[in-house]
C-alpha cells in the first residue's frame, strides 16, 4: 500500500492544526480532507488516526456512514440530481436518466476522464425551481430534459 | 457597543439605505421573514437598522435568565423543527440542570427533501438565527453555541459565517457582550449528508466526531447531551422567532395563530403548484387558502389531488380537507405532519402509491441501521411497494403492509423509524382505491407506474400520422385525418408517440 507523500503530509497537517483544538474535531477535518484531495484515501486514515489519537477503525466508520465522504477518489466535478419530493413530482427521474445516458456512469461512479461523479443526491433546497441539478458547487433549475447536455458539456 | 451606538447605527443606515417591502399575499403575515429580500443579508448595519440586535440588549441589560424563559414560555412558541415541544419549557430544563459547560444548538441540517425554509433564513437573514441563539444561551446559561448546518448548503454556510464574523468585530458575539460579563460564542459545523441527523441525539453524536446514530431518550439532551453537559437543540425558524417576541412581548406573539399554536409558520410551497416559494402564514389557516389562495390553484389547471406535509414523515392532505385549520395538533389529527414545513402539492398525474414508494426508497436509504424495526421494517415495506408499483402485489400485501407499517411505527428506537411509515399509512388511509387499482385492476390511473400505465389517442387526434411515423415498434395504425389507434399489445412504452403529438392527443392511463 502506497504511503502519503510529504505533500499530502503537509496538507494533512495544516488541516490537523486547524482544528485539533477543537472539541469533536473529525467531522470538520473529515470534511477538509475530502475537499483537497477529492477523497479520504486509506492511508489519509492511518495518517490522521495517529495525529488525532482516534482508531482508525472508527475513523473509516465515520466516513462510510456519511455520504459527502468517500475512500475512492472522486471525479472533479460531483453531478447531483435532485431527487426531492418537489423534483421527484416534476420529472426528475427523466433528468437523471438522461445524465446517466450521457456520462454511461450510474450512481456514485467516476467517468473514465476523471471528469464528472454522479452523487447520490436528496435535496437541493430549491424546490420551488424544480426540477433542479447541482455541478460542483453550482446549481442549475428549471431544467428540461433537453438543457442537459449543454449544461455538461459546459464542463467538459 | 451600548444602546446608543446601537441607535446611531440604525439612525445612520435608515437614512442612507431605504428599504423596500417585496410583494406578499395579503393573508401572508411576515415575523421570521420579515427581513428576508429586505436587507442585505451580509450587513450587519441594515439588520440593526430593522431593529437587531436590540432585543438582545434588552435581554443582557434589564432581564434575568429565568424573565427570558417566562416570557418564551407564557408566548406559547414551539418548536418549529417538526414535532412542536414548547420552546420555554425546554429552555426551562436546560437551565435548571446545573453544569459548568451548556450548549445551544442550531439545528440546520433541513434533510425533509422538499423543503427550504432553514435555507432561505440562513442566507437572507443569518443575524436573526445567531441573535435567538445568543438570548437562548444567555437564558439558559451556555456560553458556546453550534450551528450544524447541511453540507448541500454552502451559501448558507457562508453568508452565516460572514454574519458571525461581522457580529464579533463589532463586539455582539465573543466575550462581555454589550458590557454585560456575558460570553457567547457561535460556531459552524457542517452536516455531511445524513437525513437521519436532523434527530436530536444524532445530531449530537454527529459534532462529536461519530456516526450520526440516535441514543434512547431520556436521559434528554437538554439533561445530558452535546459532550455530556446539558444541550438546546432548536430549529433556526425556532430561534429566528426569538428577538421578535423579546421586543413585542408574548401577547404580540399570541394575536396570530391558534390557541395552541400561536405564531406563525413559514411554508415551502413547490410541486404542482402555480406561485410556488417560501410563505410564512398564521397558524391555523385553513389548507384550501395557502393552496388556492396564495398559491394561486394548481399548475396548468389540473385537478388537486394531495397536498405533501412533513416530507418522509407526514402524510397527506386531499381535496376533504382543505377547510381543516393547519396547525401542530390538527396536522397530526388527520394523520400527516407539520414537520419543518415542507408543502408539496401534486395534481391527478401523481400517483399516490409511487409517492409512498418513493419515500419509503428515501428512509430505506437514510436509515441509519441501529434499530432493528426501522433498518429491516422499512426495507420490507419497500419491497412491498414495489411488487405493488409493479404489478405484482396481491391484497394479501397491502394488509401485510399495514400491519408492518404499525410495528415499525411503535418500535422503532428515533423520530425517523418512528415516523416512516407515516407516508404509507396516510396513503392508504386517503387513497385505498388506488392502491386496489394497483393490485386488482392492475392499473396506474395517473399513469405514473410503468408496468400499469397504457398509451391511448383520444378523440383530440387529427389525424396527422406523425405518431404512427415516429413509433419505434410501428403498433399505431390509422388514415390521414382519422383518429389513431395505438395496439397495446405491441406498444413497448417509449412515450415517442407523446412527445411527437402535435394535438395534445396521446394520453397514458
């Protein structure tokens, strides 16, 4: 198993020091992790188990019984599809469908270009612009099945 | 910073900004959004200027803990999270537990899918939230609150972050606030996807660093909760209510509402809904007015069928009760929810059966796996509902679904087993005959389940022969200008004919 390098070493770190003295520190360093490296990789793990004193077997835990956390890799761009009631009732499912045809990935998987992940997604909050999708950190409503390809292809 | 600080502020701003009212429907009456699309979120200065910040100088200066908690309690507010505890009498119970560490929560992590109301007032109005929670820490004597707000919300984290920021520079969150030897501090945590810690003690478990897993109740948070010290845990609409019944009083508080449920509630109006968005209306307006009214009737003028409440938890409304009132204890009497506030209208094209399967397929997903009946119950409920979307169900399912759906509801350990199988009861209990269509009839009147729906032309058809030359499985037959035909034996269901139809004239049933 590879080991981290003295890059990472030094992200994971800074990201320790930020909040160790914190009471409950894990979920916001779980939450750093995640957003630098795209990932909380198995050895990220063993590496924080040490400097936070937390098992490692409770570390792994934490990060499977969340799902903004993954151990693999994830693609740059996270794709996630309302799927809320709001979304749901206004055709939502046609929507991711049609992502799902266009990327040829299911849920939670990675294109081969490391481009775009579909996330399992619940709700976006902007139900009243249903039916809506998230890109990164953008979020797209009012869609039709037809306007997909060209928000995608926006990130291509 | 003292009051006449406090005042030079307001006089100043009010003098160089001028605010606009934006567009409510006259039976809107707006107290926690009163300042949403009013101000500038990001400046502190106009939140002063629409009176912030005074009720918590009110509160450090001239009252004791146990005078803030009267008049919580005697304004009768509840809780707005969902299940309505009366807010002063928690807040009551934190404060008699003597401990050297107390905590307040915020709790943001507004999982309901369909709903934004904690979203909207994070980002347009975030002083309010940390306004309440620093009185609600004064009152019962905390001096460290957490907001723990969803991960899918990053607008929200920020504009509140940059709200605290802004709080602490001009000295209204950190140490001796307003001169008052009282120290309060507030600090964002973030969610990271779990429905189920919308829960009390998930919640807790979560900022603790663990698996967001519920505990039995009692021992309650406001006794034994965030790092074993004693814990309020309040909805952001909750303690966004707060600064308003300090500076107006309880009566003010109690002039709307119902007896029981004074106040008002903010709803999240969406689905098939013509002026769909966020609404904050007295308690006890009757169903009928929010969806005809201010929301203006059905999209496309379909007929109403079911209103959504209280997301995965609630149940449903239909067209016989849209002259019941709508508050906590009326919601739960009819068998569906206030819950944080979600409204979900659906029109005749919705099937109820689907819904129920689709909420039942989001608690299957967000059941966290502690307690039995809810890990295994819900996913055997599931599995029910879909040989029923299928086709495959017989009436000896439905009644064992039922009955499953009680025992899950009685022996499940949190709030979310608890009150999964709310959707299934409620639907059954409202629209029976289409669950027996489903089974017996092998049919999807709405035309929403696969395997039960069938493509039909109707008398609209013109005869322009664009279906029959776009079908894939060439089964719709007909002359030019004669109404079409579609062989449902060897129609495959693509919706091809539908989407081509220039008259309107396919319909699927």
């Amino acid at each position: 198993m590879a080991k981290v390098s003295k890059d990472e070493i030094s992200y994971l770190d800074e990201i320790v020091r930020k909040h160790s003295t914190k009471p409950g520190p894990l979920m916001p360093v779980l939450h750093d992790v995640q957003k630098t490296f795209g990932c909380v990789s198995y050895e990220a793990q063993k590496y924080l188990s040490k400097k936070l004193n937390i098992s490692c077997s409770e570390i792994y835990s934490v990060i499977t019984f969340y799902s903004q956390f993954s151990v693999k890799p994830r693609g740059k761009y996270s794709i996630g599809v309302c799927m809320g009631t709001a979304c749901y009732v206004k055709g939502s499912q046609r929507i991711l469908d049609k992502v799902f045809s266009l990327l040829n990935v299911g849920i939670g998987e990675t294109t081969p270009d490391g481009l775009f992940t579909i996330a399992p997604t619940r709700c976006l909050g902007d139900c009243s612009k249903a039916p809506a999708l998230m890109i990164g950190d953008e979020v797209y409503s009012n869609l039709s099945v037809d306007s997909v390809e060209d928000i995608i292809d926006k990130y291509r | 910073m003292d009051k006449n600080t406090l005042n030079d502020i307001k006089n100043d701003t009010l003098n160089s900004v001028s605010f606009s009212s934006p567009k409510t429907h006259k039976k809107e009456v707006r107290r926690v959004l009163r300042n949403c699309d009013v101000i500038d979120a990001l400046s502190i200065t106009e939140y002063i200027a629409r009176d912030g910040y005074f009720a918590l100088y009110q509160v450090l200066k001239s009252y004791k803990p146990q005078g803030v908690i009267e008049i919580i309690s005697s304004s009768g507010l509840r809780g707005r999270g969902g299940g309505g505890f009366p807010t002063g009498l928690k807040w009551n119970f934190a404060y008699q537990n003597e401990s050297e560490n107390k905590y307040i929560i915020c709790n943001a992590d507004e999982g309901d899918p369909g709903a934004f109301m904690d979203r909207s007032i994070l980002e347009k109005d975030p002083h309010s939230v940390i306004e309440g929670m620093i009185i609600a820490g004064y009152a019962v004597g905390a001096n460290m609150g957490y907001v723990y707000i969803r991960a899918e919300y990053p607008v929200a984290a920020k504009n509140l972050q940059i709200a605290i920021d802004s709080a602490k520079d001009n000295k209204i969150l950190g140490k001796n606030i307003f001169e008052s030897n009282f120290d309060f501090d507030v600090e964002i945590r973030l969610g990271a996807g779990a429905f189920v810690c919308g829960e009390e003690t998930a919640l807790i478990a979560s900022i603790e660093g663990k698996r967001g897993m519920p505990n039995i109740k009692p021992p309650y948070p406001a006794k034994n909760g965030l790092f074993k010290s004693p814990t309020i845990i309040n909805n952001v609409e909750t303690l966004a209510n707060v600064p308003q019944i300090i500076l107006n009083g309880a009566d003010w508080f109690r002039e709307v509402g119902t007896d029981d449920s004074p106040g008002t509630k903010v709803f999240a109006l969406a689905g098939k809904i013509k002026n769909g968005g966020l609404i904050e209306v007295p308690m006890g307006i009757t169903l009928g007015e929010i969806i005809d009214d201010i929301g203006g009737g059905v999209f496309n003028n379909r007929r109403f069928k079911a209103a959504l409440t209280g997301g995965p938890s609630g149940g449903c409304l239909t067209y016989k009760h849209v002259n019941e009132k709508i508050d906590f204890d009326n919601l739960t009497l009819l068998g569906s929810m206030m819950g944080s506030g979600g409204m979900i209208v659906l029109d005749d094209t919705d099937c109820m059966v689907d819904i129920a399967w689709f909420y039942l397929d989001f608690t299957v997903d967000e059941s966290c796996g502690k307690c039995t009946p809810c890990r295994e119950g819900t996913k055997r409920m599931y599995g029910i509902l879909d040989k029923i979307t299928k086709g495959d169900g017989t009436l000896y399912d439905l009644e064992k679904l039922e009955r499953l759906a009680y025992t899950v509801k009685n022996t499940s350990l949190c709030g979310l087993g608890k009150t999964a199988p709310n959707p299934v009861l409620s639907t059954i209990k409202n629209f029976r005959d289409e669950y027996i269509s489903h089974i017996e009839n092998l049919r999807c009147e709405s035309g929403v389940c696969y395997n039960l729906c069938y493509y039909f032309v109707n008398s609209d058809c013109t005869g322009c022969t664009k279906c029959a030359r776009n079908c894939p499985v060439s089964c719709i037959s007909g002359d030019v200008r004669e109404l079409h035909v579609i062989d449902q034996e060897s129609c495959i269901k693509c919706g091809a004919c539908l989407r081509v139809c220039p008259a309107g004239a396919i319909e699927v049933r």
